[in-house]
C-alpha cells in the first residue's frame, strides 16, 4: 500500500429547497407511478432547483461547508476543480464563478466533464496535483442541474435525474507516518458507446436552433437497460481495481460509496465485491440521480451520519455517460 500523499479534509453539500416526489411527477401528467420507480430504482424523493438557485450558488454553499470542516480559510485554496455535465455557462468554467463567490483569490480553476464520474475524476486530478507538488490544498466539487437539461415528458429519464451541490477538501499529508488518506485510484474511458447516454445537441457539433429543439435534441437520451448492463460491468471492474491497487480486500472496507444511479445497480456492485448490503452508503431514495454530485453528497451524508468516522476506510465507486468509470480508496 502506498503511503498516502493527500486526505480529504472536509465534506459538505447542497441542494435545492424544492423536493419532488414521485407522485409529484405523475401528477405533472408523466405516465409513471410511485411504486414503479421505487422498485426499479430505489428513488423516492429528489431535489429540483427553482428559479435563483443556480449550480455555482450551490457549489459555493457546499464548499463553504468543507472548508469550515477541513479549517481551510479561503486565501489558502491552491486549485479549484469542479465535475460537472451541466455547467451554468458554456464559457467559461463554473469553477471560475464559484471561486468568485468563495474568495479564493489565489486559485486555478476549472471544469472536469466526465458525467456521473466527475467528482471521482476532479478528486483524481486532485490528488494528483497533490502529488507532483503543484498543490496543497484542492477544492474537488461534484454538482449538477440536471432538471435543465431533462425532457420533463420522458418518463425513461425525468424520474432519474436530479439536482445537487457537493463538496470536499484535499490536503497535502503533512504526517510522513499517516494512514489517512488516499490509498489508491481508478478510471477508465470508452467512448464507443457515447449515444447511449448522450445530449445531442446544443454543443459545438450541434449548436442550438429551431430544428433541435422541435426534435428535442438539446436534453439527454438514454438507452435504459443498456446503460444499466454497462454500469453493473464497469462498477465491478472499478471496485477490483482500486482495491488490487491498494493491496487490501474486500473486508478491509468499512463502507463502499457508489454513485447513486439506482439501487439495483448499488446492489450488483456490492455482490460482485463481496460487501453486505450493510457496509453500502445508499441515499438514492432521498436524492434521486444527482450524477457527479451523488457521491460527495453521499460522502458528506455518511460522514453526518457517523459512519464515515476516524480510521474508517471508504472505496468509492462511479461510473457515467461517456462511458467513463472509476474508483477510490480513502481512510479518514
Ligand atoms: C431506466 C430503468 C430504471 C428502466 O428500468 P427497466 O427495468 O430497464 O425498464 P424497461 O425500460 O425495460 O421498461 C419496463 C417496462 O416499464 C415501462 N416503463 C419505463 N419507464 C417507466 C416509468 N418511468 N414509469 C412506469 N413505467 C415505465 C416500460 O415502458 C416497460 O413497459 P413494457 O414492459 O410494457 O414495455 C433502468 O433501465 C435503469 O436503471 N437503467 C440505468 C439508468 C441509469 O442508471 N442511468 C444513469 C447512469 S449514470
């Protein structure tokens, strides 16, 4: 096991005011019910963001959190990195306005894109900045609007995707004889597959015009049970992976925090791993899909809970349109 350069600080999170529920949808005229996607999902609840409520403002609220918990002031914030598929501007960076409203003066800000893996990816890129001597202290939000850039009318998405903020802090290990920290890391690309979890307008290739949004081109399509195939594959190699890496088993880990996609797929990946169901963080059901956000939402959910404490080591699991996936191992 290598000895770990960097730790995580602090944890917070953000979400909007707004709760859905699942008859809330049905009752906007989807054709879904409630006990449909509980049982195909696990999500009963999630947050909306209304009007005001905007990802940097989110990002800021959560971070704050983090850097009061971690004790990090603003000034000493080296590099903000935020993962995100729903940025609040195309350009620039969300990063950019979210060090605006924190203060920190002296960052380097910017976006990470790689979907539901994003704050898994900004907490590599990181801790790797950690590592060649570049940083100190990282600021790796994960945070979406998701609601934006759904079609309320498709029930094979709306029921899924929600919206969210969460935050955490990296520090460079300053004890040489720490255990704390990050153990080991993952992540893996395919994009073969792109169209089956895409937005295929309103990018570059495909800019905004009456023919897109007549054809409804400009909001995400997912091909379901396809994707699902895929997650449960790639979360198990993720899991392997990270935990080959840093030499330990499955029953080292106190508690696996997987990208909260849908319980069923939380449920696959921890038998593959070997991890009873009681060593799984879920907060699915409260959160719905909130894609980078979910895991350091999760994270900071564990650790309000108490179960993510002192000593505890955490194997976090993602895994995303792109396809993108990948995996982390931490002690606290
Ligand atoms: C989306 C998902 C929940 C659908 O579940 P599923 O078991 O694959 O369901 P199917 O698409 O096969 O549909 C089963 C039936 O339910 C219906 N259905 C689909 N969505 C529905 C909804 N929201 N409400 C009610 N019924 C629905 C279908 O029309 C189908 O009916 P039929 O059997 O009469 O044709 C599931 O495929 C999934 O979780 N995929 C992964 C998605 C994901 O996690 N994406 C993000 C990755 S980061």
């Amino acid at each position: 096991m290598k000895r770990p350069l960097a730790y995580i600080a602090g944890t917070g999170h953000a979400v909007p005011k707004q709760v859905v529920t699942n008859a809330d949808i049905a009752a906007m005229g989807v054709d879904t019910n409630d006990q449909w996607i509980i049982e195909r999902t696990g999500i009963r609840q999630r947050h909306i963001a209304k009007h005001g409520e905007t990802l940097a403002s989110l990002s800021a609220e959560a971070s704050r959190q983090a850097m009061a918990r971690a004790g990090v002031q603003a000034g000493e914030i080296d590099v903000i990195i935020l993962g995100t598929a729903t940025p609040d501007h195309l350009l620039p960076s969300t990063a950019v306005e979210i060090q605006t409203l924190l203060g920190c003066t002296r960052a380097a800000a910017f976006d990470v894109a790689a979907a539901c893996s994003g704050w898994l990816y900004a907490a590599i890129v990181g801790e790797s900045l950690i590592a060649s001597g570049s940083a100190d202290t990282v600021l790796v939000i994960g945070a979406e609007m998701l609601s934006t850039i759904v079609d309320w009318t498709d029930r094979n998405t709306c029921i899924l995707f929600a919206d969210g903020a969460g935050a955490t802090v990296l520090r460079r290990s300053r004890d040489r004889t720490a255990a704390k920290g990050v153990l080991s890391s993952f992540m893996r690309s395919d994009g073969a597959l792109t169209e089956l979890l895409w937005r295929p307008a309103g990018g570059a290739a495909e800019p905004f015009s009456p023919e897109v949004f007549e054809q409804k081109r400009q909001y995400v399509r997912m091909a379901g049970r396809e994707v699902f195939k895929h997650a449960v594959r790639s979360m198990a190699e993720a899991t392997d992976r990270a935990l080959d890496a840093a030499k330990i088993t499955a029953a080292d880990v106190d508690l696996l925090i997987p990208h909260q996609a849908n319980v069923r797929i939380i449920e696959a990946t921890a038998k593959h791993a070997g991890i009873s169901m009681d060593k799984v963080f879920v907060n699915v059901d409260r959160f719905g899909n909130t894609s980078a956000a979910s895991i350091p939402i999760a994270l900071n959910d564990a650790v309000e809970q108490g179960r993510v404490r002192e000593g505890t080591t955490v194997l976090f699991a993602a895994f995303g349109a792109g396809f993108t996936w990948g995996s982390l191992v931490a002690r606290f």
